[in-house]
C-alpha cells in the first residue's frame, strides 16, 4: 500500500535525512520525496510517497516521524495505486511537446505534480460549468452554478456557500484562471491534506506556461 505523509521539521541540516531513517526503520519504503514549503521560524514542509508492506499501518509512519525532535505529521492518507510523482519541470517539458494542448496535458499531469486526488479544465456556458477535462477521481459538478466562475486570479474553492453537491463537501480545492476569467485549472484533495498557498502558486505559475506555450509566445523578460 502506498501513503501520502505530510510532514513539518526543522529547516536544517540533517533533519530530512533522521525522519527518511525513522521511515525506514518503521518499514516504510520511500517511492520519493518533496519539500512542499518553506515556514518562517526556522521549518520546511515535505511530502513523502511511502510504501508499506503487507500488515504494516500508516499509524507506524506517523510513530516513527514523530519520534524525531521537532517534528510534527500533518496528514497521512492512502495514495492511489499506480500513481505517480511528477516535477514541475517534466509537466512544463510534456505541455512544450504538445503545444496546441498543453491546458490538457497540464490537467492530466496536475494530480501527480501536486500529489492531489484530482485535477479539472473548467469553463462557463450560459452561467452553468462546464468541464472540458478531467483527470482522477474528480467529484461530479458538470452543469452546476458555482461562485467561484468567473475567477478573475487564484483562488481557493470554499464548498460551505450552498453551491455544492454532496460529492464536494469533503473536498479542498483551489484553483486559477487560464487566459480568461471563465476558463480555470481547478486542483482537489479528498480530505486533505490542505493545499498550501505555494501549491496555488506553483498551479498559477503552470496555468500561465500552459497559456504561454498554447500561444507560441515569449514571456517579456524584466528590465
């Protein structure tokens, strides 16, 4: 079985390394690893993808991090079988391949670059959404009214405003526009964990190449 663990520990040298070997003294394999975000006061946020074998439960991942000092576990879930980690810059060299759909390949490689459940390409038609592309197990919204459309920049999705179906309240979600104000990358979690405000930004930053590439234009260097 494969987890997800969100964890929170010092910003120094050395502390990357004690958690990988409290992981592994627990029995957990780590597929791979990504620093999500830098805190002020001296942390760093890291996601790891973990395997564990047959028997082994993801309470022994959370255990071991936790006997490290000063480290904290913000979330631990399953990740889907078969996933896969993606880097920003692979999503950026797979949209360049295929500049004329690089929107689309963006929202299929969006759920591994953020290790999110799901990933949607969302537009308005007569104030009711439509979904051009999907990518996981995203929940159902085809021909809703939501609140969120127009997006005029990133944002996150708030489920609490009476718009959504059950399928989406357990859900966390941001998204950001996509050359208009009607068409927007949207990103989810079912259950979490939270999505950072450097994640929004990472998908503003790729939404924006998505857009660039798809024009065959130069981003203008600064002065």
């Amino acid at each position: 079985m494969s987890y997800l663990l969100r964890v929170v520990l010092p910003d120094a040298p050395g502390s990357l390394g004690a958690v990988a070997s409290a992981i592994g003294a627990a029995g957990g394999d780590i597929v791979g690893v990504d620093v999500v975000e830098h805190r002020s006061g001296g942390q760093a946020v890291d996601d790891f993808l973990v395997d564990l074998p047959p028997g082994r439960l993801p309470d022994s991942l959370v255990s071991a991090c936790r006997s490290v000092a000063d480290v904290t576990v913000e979330f631990v879930g399953h990740y889907s079988p078969g996933a896969h980690l993606h880097r920003d810059l692979e999503a950026v060299e797979a949209m360049t391949a295929d500049p004329h759909h690089a929107a689309d390949t963006l929202v299929d490689l969006v759920p591994g670059v953020f290790r999110s459940g799901w990933a949607l390409l969302v537009s308005q038609d007569n104030g009711r959404l439509v979904v051009e592309r999907t990518a996981g197990g995203a929940p159902e919204s085809l021909g809703q009214v939501v609140p969120w459309l127009p997006m005029p920049g990133p944002a996150r999705i708030h489920t609490d405003d009476g718009w959504a179906p059950d399928s989406w309240h357990d859900v966390v979600a941001v998204g950001t526009p996509l050359e208009v104000p009607t068409r927007a990358i949207v990103l989810g979690r079912d259950g979490g964990p939270g999505i950072l405000d450097s994640e929004l930004a990472r998908l503003t930053h790729l939404a924006a190449l998505a857009s660039v590439i798809r024009n065959g234009t130069r981003p203008t260097a600064p002065a």
